[in-house]
C-alpha cells in the first residue's frame, strides 16, 4: 500500500472513530484508537501488538501494548468490547 493511500485511509478512518474515541476515558487511549484499529484493518499478516506497531506507529510497541493491555475490555460471550458497546448503542440512540 503506498504512502498516498496510507494517510488517506489513516485520515477517512480518524474521522470514522471520532465519536467513538470519547468512550475511552483516557487521552491516552483515545489517541491510540485510530492506530490500533490501523494495525488490525491494513496489511500485514501478524496482528500481534509489536508487528501492528512496527507497521503504523514505528518506536512506539510500548505504547500500543499498554493501549491492548490497560483498557477495558468486555470479554463476555457474544458481548462487544464496554467502550465500543457504549459508543454504538449512543449512536443508534439506545444510550
């Protein structure tokens, strides 16, 4: 993927994820929204943290790990994740 096309698609998805950023409550996870979902969405055979980081945000493992790590995630059956859960039924007006 070329770098014109990387920084469009990196651009259309910030925009995308924007009302779902603030479910997380830390800035610091609300800014690793967008390279995140980067890493699992765009190329690249290994979507473990340190493959993904090495692809959208070279130098920083140590951040997108504690991104992965550190936020909450709902691992129930058939449950989505709690911030995006609460971001979508927001949207759909069932908040």
């Amino acid at each position: 993927m070329n770098t014109v096309i990387q920084d469009h698609w990196r651009v259309v998805l910030d925009e995308w994820v924007r009302p779902f950023r603030l479910c997380f409550r830390h800035i610091a996870q609300q800014r690793w929204v967008t390279p995140y979902l980067l890493g699992l969405l765009g190329p690249g055979e290994r979507k473990s943290v340190e493959p993904m980081a090495e692809r959208v945000a070279p130098g920083a493992k140590e951040q997108l790990h504690h991104f992965v790590a550190a936020s909450k995630w709902d691992t129930g059956p058939g449950i989505p994740p709690v911030p995006w859960t609460r971001a979508l039924c927001g949207q759909c007006g069932r908040a």
